[in-house]
C-alpha cells in the first residue's frame, strides 16, 4: 500500500476573544492533538447517508474520509476503530512530525479485486487525519485546503 504524506507548514491563523489575540499555526495545532482522542464527523443515519453529519464525541484516534471515484463530489465519513485493521504503518507517519512539520493526512488508494485478478478491481481514496473534525464531508480538493488551517470546534 502507497501513502501520501500531506504537509503543511507556517500557515499562520490569528483568533481574537476578548482582549488577547492567541497565535496557532496549524503544525503546532497538528502537534497538540497527535495523542488525544477525536470527534470526528459521522452520517446521521449510517442507512441514508443523504440525511446530513454529525460530530461524534472524542472517542477516536483517527477520523476517515473516503471518496466516492465515480462522483467525485460525494464522500463517506467515520471515526475508525482500531479494531478494525492494521494502523501501525499509519502511527508511524503521523509521529514523525516533529520540529518544523507535522504530518496532517495520510491519503491511500487502495485497490480491492473482489471478483478475481481477472475481473477489474474497484478502487478507493482513503484519507485518515488525526484532529478533532478533519474529516469534513466535502470534496477531496476541499477537504485538502479545509485541513490546511488549524480546526476550532468551540
């Protein structure tokens, strides 16, 4: 399995509240939230997905996007369960962001031959991200430039 490393660095965000100004780039907001669990955004109704999202609570380690490669405006959301494959690959992408970098998303296409090597084999996109809401039900393009800038979900 091929990844693609996404980074981002020095993208500087200015908030305002009140009377202090606080200064967060998005490698430094990628840092913070590297060991903690996260909200991510899942279907309403996982039957009809056309029913709208919702942030989950903060039970994940990793959120996923999926995108759809016949519409390519189409998207499928979740947090992941661990349980559910082998991330260790994944942990170690993420970890090495340190010092002027950090790793944001790690997008794979995968390749499923369900009919036999001779049939054509179905393929996806897969992007994982480890921030609370980096999984925006969007278009691959806008979830890339979404996930450019630190995440505030207050």
């Amino acid at each position: 399995m091929s990844s693609l490393k996404l980074a981002v660095c020095g993208i500087l965000v200015i908030s305002a509240s009140c009377n202090s100004v606080n200064f967060v780039n998005t490698q430094t907001d990628a840092l913070r939230q590297a060991k903690t669990l996260h909200a991510c955004w899942e279907p309403v109704n996982f039957e009809n997905p056309a029913a709208g999202y919702k942030l989950s609570e903060p039970i994940y380690e990793y959120c996923s996007i999926m995108f759809n490669p016949i519409h390519e405006s189409e998207a499928f959301v979740n947090g992941v369960d661990l349980e559910s494959d082998n991330y260790e690959k994944f942990e170690n992408h993420f970890a090495e962001g340190t010092g002027n970098y950090a790793v944001l998303s790690i997008c794979s296409q995968e390749a499923f031959s369900f009919q036999g090597p001779t049939k054509k084999a179905q393929t996806s996109l897969r992007c994982l991200c480890k921030r609370s809401g980096c999984n925006i039900p969007k278009p691959l393009n806008d979830f890339l430039k979404f996930n450019q800038h630190p995440i505030n979900l207050e």
